[in-house]
C-alpha cells in the first residue's frame, strides 16, 4: 500500500467513461477500530502486514457485521489529505466476510 502503488494507479487517468478509475480486491483482511461518521459512513483501519486506514460511505448498517472481523474488500485506493497530513485511504465499495478456509 505504499505511494509508489497509488502513484502508479495515478498514472492511468485521466478516468472517464472510456477509462474507468481500477478497482482493487484485498482478501482477508483484518478489520479494526469501525467508527460511525455523521451516522451514516464508516471508517476504520485494515490490519495485515500494515495499519491502512479505510472509509465506506452510506454503510452504517454494516458496522456490527464487519467490527473486528476479516472481510474480503473491493475499494479504491487514494491519498487523502486531513489538517495537512497525506496518508493512503481506501475507499470501500464493498465489504463481506472473508470465507474460512
């Protein structure tokens, strides 16, 4: 999830009909510290290998499902600026529970 990843996936745009922005999977995935925004988007962190933070909007009904379990996640990655910190941020589509294995 380093910024050479996101730097790269930049270099495809500019995104449009044509062109549609990628979107990545990530399976199995720890899911940590699920927070309600404004009570209607969620956040929270992904723990694997590394801490990377994550958002779902209009996902509230999800939280008690995802709280501190694994899921499989389809999301975009980006940079996100916040108070002039830059930190990569997935932008969740979509999350269920990771299948056993």
């Amino acid at each position: 999830y380093d910024n050479n990843i996101i730097d790269s996936i930049d270099l495809l745009q500019p995104y449009g009909k044509d062109n549609p922005e990628p979107y990545l999977c990530f399976r199995n995935v720890n899911i940590k510290n699920v927070a309600l925004i404004k009570d209607k988007h969620l956040r929270g962190d992904c723990l694997n290998d590394k801490k990377l933070a994550w958002i779902w909007f209009n996902a509230a009904e999800h939280k008690d499902l995802i709280a501190e379990k694994k899921v499989d996640i389809l999301c975009r990655l980006r940079k996100n600026e916040w108070r002039s910190v830059v930190y990569n941020q997935l932008m969740v589509e979509d999350m269920r529970l990771a299948e056993e294995k």
